[in-house]
C-alpha cells in the first residue's frame, strides 16, 4: 500500500514553463499576426507591464474581411508526452480568448480551446483532450490534441464583432 501512495505521489513529472513573463523578458520572443494578412485592419500591440506581465492588447475591427489578432511564439519542439494539460496565469478584461498549440510550426492547423476571462488574475487550465483542430476559425476533421510534441504557442481574439481588448499573460505551462 505503502509503495502504491508513493509512487501515486511522485510519479507525475513537475511541471514545464513553456513561457514565464517577467521584467528581463524578451518580448520579441512574440510574433503579433493580425488579419491585415488577409487585408483586414485590426491592431494590436505586445509589451511588458509594470510588473514584467505580458500585455496585449488592441482593437478588432471587421473591415475588409478582418476580424482577428493574435500573438505566437515558436520554439525548438518539447516534448509534452509526460503531462495532461496546459497551464494558463492571464487576467483579461472579461472577453473570450483563444489559446492555441501547434505540434509543428508548418502545420496549417492549430489545437484550439476558447476561454472567457473574468476581469482578475486567474488560472486556465485546458486539458489537452479539449484543445480542437481548427483552420480559420473551422473545425477541421482530425483527432483532438494528441499531446506529443509542441512546436508553437498562440493567444487570439476573433469574436466575430468590433471591439477593444486586453490580455495580460504571466506564465504557460505544461503539467
């Protein structure tokens, strides 16, 4: 029994930051991408906070087929084989985001998972069994998540409506 509780209690692997915010940051580590690839007009920027905090924000306008911002970031590929779910720290202003993972940066898909955000400092915690393939705002007809391998991390808003939007991120996970 005695063996059992241990190994229950050790055998989860700690956790890794795929990405941590803080005041020595390079923000350029962070590619913006908004529908302006598509012609559309939206804004929005990326900077570090006061307290070294990631700090998108901008506005979504649906002009000229826009309707979209987001920010990524590509790394060497992990290996994310030993956990179960990815880790968000974020306070944003109430609105929905998107998070999303690419296995390789090539693919032409993403595993998504739309969070709302409550206006405080909060925990998201996405099971990769809920990050959905998705092209262009469809679902695209694979398996969900099989939570191998990561090659890139993104945040997007796209709510299908004209608005301004805040999203301040601290940290990202895997456990």
């Amino acid at each position: 029994m005695f063996l059992i509780l241990f190994l229950l209690t050790f055998s989860n692997p700690p956790s890794m930051i795929l990405f941590d915010f803080d005041s020595k940051t390079a923000i350029n580590k962070w590619n913006i991408v908004t529908d302006g690839v598509m012609g559309g007009i939206s804004k929005s920027t990326l900077e570090l906070n006061k307290d070294g905090q990631a700090f998108f924000s901008g506005t979504v306008l649906l002009e000229n087929n826009g309707g979209f911002c987001s920010i990524r970031h590509r790394f060497v590929k992990k290996d994310v084989s030993p956990y179960q779910k990815i880790v968000l720290r974020v306070k944003g202003d109430g609105k929905n985001f998107q998070f999303r993972v690419k296995t390789n940066a090539t693919d032409f898909y993403s595993y998504t998972y739309t969070f709302k955000t409550n206006g405080e400092w909060e925990t998201i915690e996405i099971p990769f069994s809920k990050l959905t393939p998705s092209f262009r705002g469809r679902r695209v007809n694979l398996p969900n998540y099989p939570g191998e391998t990561i090659e890139e991390i993104a945040f997007l808003i796209g709510n299908g409506k004209r608005e301004s939007f805040v999203l301040e991120i601290d940290k990202i996970e895997v456990k």
